[in-house]
C-alpha cells in the first residue's frame, strides 16, 4: 500500500472490469469512483478532483475519444490512461497524441495497470509541480539557508519544526521582508506532505474582483471572460500545503468562503452550484496586526480564530542586530549580482548595524547588492552603503520619530515618503525596499496624499 493514496476515476461499461480495478487500485491506497459509460464521466469529471482517469475508448452514450478531449481541455493536471483491446491500438495511439498518458489492453496483468497507473500519477506531479510553483518555489528554496545565531531567530526556527509535523493552521506573523514565505517552507518541507504540491497566493497582488475566482475556480460563462471552466488554486493544491500570503489584504466579501473553506474543506467554483472538495493544509501569513484589523471591522473574528491556531512570530531586523554581519557575508557571498565577489569593510559593517531596517532582510539585501554594484574596488566602504541619515539617530532624538509621541501611521507615511524619494519616486524599485505589492504602494500614496 502507498503511503498517500490518490483520486481516480475508473470508466468502463463493463460491471466485472469496473469491479475488479477498484478492489485493486483501493489496495494501493487510492480512492476510486466508478463510472459505466462517458456522459458519467464527465459528470463526475466536474464535480469531483481527480489525479488519474481510466477511461475505456469503447463506451455507450459518449465514447473515449470525446471524454478524452474534454478531461484535456477542462482538467488538464488529470492524467488519463485508455483502456482498450487489442483492435483499438491504433485509436489508443491516436488518443496519446490528443493528450493520454499511456494505454493499456486488455486483457491485462495487476502488475501492468499498477505501474501505468504510478507513472501516470508521477508524471502528474511532476507537471502539477511545474505548473504551480517552479519558479516561485525554486527562488524560495534557494533561499532557504537560515542565517542567524540570534536567539530571538533560533526561537521562531525551533517552534516551526515543532509544528511543521502538524495538521494545523499557522499564521506567521512578522514585518515586510522577514522571510515569512522561508518560514512557509520550512514548514512545508518538514511536514507530512512534502511530496505533495506547495501553492503559494500573494492576496495583495490579486484584485478583489478576481480573488475569488483565482482561489476557487470558475464555470464556464460565469463572467465575461469565463470561456472555459478554470481550476482553482484549493482544487490544484489538493493533498498538499497553501500559503495564503498577505491574507490580511483579502476583502471581507471572500473572508465567509474561505472561513467555509477552512472549516469544511468544501467549495464552490465562481458560477457553480456543485460543492466540491480539496484536502490542503494551510498556511497563512501577514504584516498586519489581525486583531486590531478585527476590531475595526476589517476582517472577520472567526476567521482569525481559524487561521491561527498556531502562531508563529518573526522578529524584525532591527531586534537581530547580532545577525547582520553573518546575512551581509551570506548575501555577498551567494545572492549580490556584481560582476567580481566583494567583501565589506568593518566600518561599513558598524553602519549597517546602527540603521534600524524598517525594510528588514529584504532591505538588507537590496541595499548590499546596490553597493556592491556601485563601488569601484573590491571592498565596499562605509561611503558606497546608501542609507537614509536621520536612521542613525538615537530613539527620542530631534530628528528622529521612533520613540516620540507620533503615531504609527505617520512613521509609516515618512518611511514610504523618504523611500520614494530616495528611488526617485521609482516605484517598482520602492516597493522592493518597502516589501509590499505595487498594489499596497499605489494605496498608500494615496492614503496619505503623497507626490513628487
């Protein structure tokens, strides 16, 4: 028996075939429907999730061939083996070219099916894998080196490889630039589902307007632009993890669907009136503090309570000072991009460590890589790290508001003002300093009337 078993559906018009490959695919493991002829099929097709379909080329009311082209068009991370005898071939090698995975005659041996029926499913991962995450994934496992010695850092790693073993939802919680997407995949990798699909969403960087549809699916005419029906992000990340970044940017008009969704694992595609289902472990994570959020009416109680089960706090930067020599050695080493590897002055090392990092990491990093590409020697001086000047001054100075009776949201708009500034009102480039979408920024300005 397979330690994690899969979906497929068996359709074959024949009772005894039918029977005989659902004893034997449930001993594997695997859950199997079953249907007798193509208009089931493709019913089940769409109110189900499937990884796998048997599918008979020979079948009443609606042959193969056509269930086929329509489980290609609409459900293409399902794969499909043809089953057929041996005067269909020549149709079982037509279908490979329309999209199957393989074909197996009949008669046939429990060992042949088996083996087709596992290089499909790995074949489907490896796609789905692909698909899904290969070059969010492969930046972030890239990434995934933990620099620090600090205790505070120690700490949050400990605690997610504690529960990273767990069935339970986790809110990481921590400033822009943190490395809260690291800590999701720490936890992903040190799960029971590592070999399952991790899918992460950015929910600032989706409009309201399509969140709902991105998440969970849609039928086809649900809107304007439906002209087919869509897989949603739930429905192709079943068995494994979703990382739901910035959830506290989701509108309170979806917060009742994935609260349902959390709570039942149940779903509606956008048009649909099927409720379909999807076993995901997820993952959240923010900037926001939720439950002042809650108490201003922007997101729901229950919703919290939901999401964090387990919460896991990042600290910022400027409360892991001891780490910053060890990530400036770590990102000049492996991530600055300048033409000859440089190495950092100690004066400049002390200037790193007295700046307070309202970007974090991320800001770090940035700031490294732009120094390393403007100095002229191998070294890179005190003089060559451009940082903003009031940051040096003491907690209560004049001329800085950390520590004074100003509220937080006029530290933020003077951090998002002097960041613009400083990028020349460069945008793109300042929301990379500021570890928040161009969505977030746009709103910003706006929010607090800023200009050139």
């Amino acid at each position: 028996m397979v330690k994690d078993g899969y979906s497929i559906l068996v359709a074959d018009d024949e009772e005894a075939f039918r029977s005989m490959v659902a004893t034997l695919l449930q001993e594997e493991g695997h859950t199997v429907q079953t249907t007798s002829d193509g208009a089931q099929a493709i019913n089940a097709l769409q109110t189900g999730s499937f990884d796998a379909l048997l599918l008979d080329i020979r079948m009443p009311k609606v042959d193969g061939l056509e269930v086929l082209k329509f489980a290609k068009e609409n459900f293409p991370s399902t794969e499909v083996v043809m089953i057929t005898g041996f005067d269909d071939v020549k149709i079982a090698v037509q279908c490979m070219k329309l999209g199957a995975y393989d074909y197996v005659t009949k008669p046939y041996s429990a060992e042949e099916l088996t083996a087709t029926v596992k290089r499909a499913l790995e074949r489907r991962n490896l796609l789905l894998e692909n698909k899904l995450t290969k070059n969010e994934l492969s930046r972030i496992i890239s990434s995934t080196e933990f620099v620090g010695k600090s205790r505070a850092f120690q700490k949050t790693v400990e605690l997610a490889l504690t529960v990273a073993p767990t069935e339970s939802t986790i809110l990481i919680q921590g400033s822009s630039g943190t490395g809260k997407e690291l800590i999701a995949n720490l936890i992903y990798k040190n799960s029971t589902r590592p070999e399952k699909p991790f899918v992460a969403v950015n929910c600032a960087s989706i409009p309201d307007s399509l969140i709902e549809s991105e998440l969970f699916g849609h039928e086809k005419g649900a809107f304007t632009d439906a002209r087919s029906q869509k897989q949603g992000i739930v429905e192709l990340a079943n068995g494994g993890t979703l990382f739901l970044d910035e959830v506290g940017d989701i509108s309170l008009l979806i917060q009742p669907k994935l609260l349902r969704f959390i709570q039942t694992g149940e779903f509606r595609r956008v048009g649909g009136t099927a409720s379909l289902k999807s076993d995901v472990r997820i993952i959240s994570a923010t900037n926001k503090n939720l439950p002042q959020e809650v108490k201003e009416g922007r997101f729901r109680e229950d919703l919290l309570y939901r999401l964090n089960v387990i919460t896991i706090e990042i600290p910022p930067l400027r409360n892991r000072k001891e780490d910053i020599p060890l990530l400036t050695e770590h990102f000049l080493k492996n991530k600055v991009r300048s033409r000859t590897k440089k190495s950092i002055s100690p004066e400049a090392v002390e200037n790193l460590k007295n700046y307070e990092w309202p970007g974090n990491v991320r800001e770090l990093e940035n700031v490294l890589e732009r120094a390393a590409i403007l100095s002229r020697g191998d070294t890179i001086q005190a003089s060559d790290i451009a940082l903003p000047t009031h940051s040096f001054a003491s907690p209560g100075s004049n001329n800085n508001p950390l520590g004074t009776a100003v509220s937080m949201k006029e530290v933020e708009r003077l951090h998002i003002d002097g960041v613009l500034r400083q990028t020349r009102w460069d945008k793109k480039i300042a929301a990379k300093i500021l570890g928040i979408s161009l969505k977030t920024l746009y709103t910003k300005i706006k929010q607090y009337n800023l200009g050139p």
